[in-house]
C-alpha cells in the first residue's frame, strides 16, 4: 500500500500494552468487534471504513484517501501511543489537500484531539499520561 504520512502525534499512557490496546479498541471499534483481523466497520450511519486491528496496531481506512493507524509498544513505565493519519487515495491523490482545505490547522486538530483521547484513556485506565511534543 503506497501512503503518505499527514500528520503525526503521540503519547504515553503508564499502563501496559494490552489494557491501553483494550481501551483504545472500545473507543474506535463498534461493540462486538472482532479483537483481531481486517474487517469492515460501520463508524457514523451510513459510512463505513475497514479496520485492521492486530496486537500492536488499530487502523481504520475509509473514503477515498484516509488511513488512521494508532499503534501501541512498551516505554519505560507504560506504553508509548502513536496515532498517525495517512493519505493512501490510488487517483487523484493531487486532489487530496484540494479536496479537504481543512489541512490546514489539522496538525494541531489532530494534536488536540489524540491529547483528549489520552486523557480519557488515563482516566478510564486510573493512570497518568504524558503528550509527547
């Protein structure tokens, strides 16, 4: 898969892989989800995206062009969290940053919603989590 990076951001969460692995499932996934493999998801009414989920790695792809893939490894004390949104659209991908002129501003959009999510990850898991810069 050809895909080019947009934005990055991530995290540490000072809890295991697999606790911070379920939360993040819970909150990306549809109840009932399968805990691994690549299936379709209905993520908002009427739109769906395919999920890859393995042990280290949860990644929704829809539309034309968007990948988002938050993967999880061990760091001192916990897990470190990266999300990372790509651009992976096989035509027209010049029409991408065109298409959606909300780019601009979206590094810190990006920024501040993975610092909610890490957040509430924190407090669903009763532990501290640090933002990386």
């Amino acid at each position: 898969m050809d895909k080019r990076l947009i934005t990055e951001v991530s995290g540490v969460v000072e809890a295991p892989v697999e606790r911070v692995r379920e939360v993040l499932a819970r909150t990306l996934l549809p109840e009932g989800a399968p805990d691994s493999g690549r299936f379709t998801v209905e993520d908002i009414p009427g739109h769906t995206s395919t999920a890859e989920v393995t042990d280290r790695m949860i990644a929704l792809q829809g539309g034309w062009w968007y990948r988002g893939e938050w993967t999880f490894v061990p760091h001192l004390g916990g897990t470190r969290l990266t999300h990372r949104v790509y651009d992976v659209a096989t035509s027209l991908r010049w029409g991408v940053r065109l298409a959606n002129r909300f780019f601009i501003g979206y590094d810190r959009n990006t920024r501040d919603s993975f610092a909610a999510g890490l957040t509430r990850i924190g407090a669903d898991l009763g532990c501290p989590v640090h933002l990386s810069p």
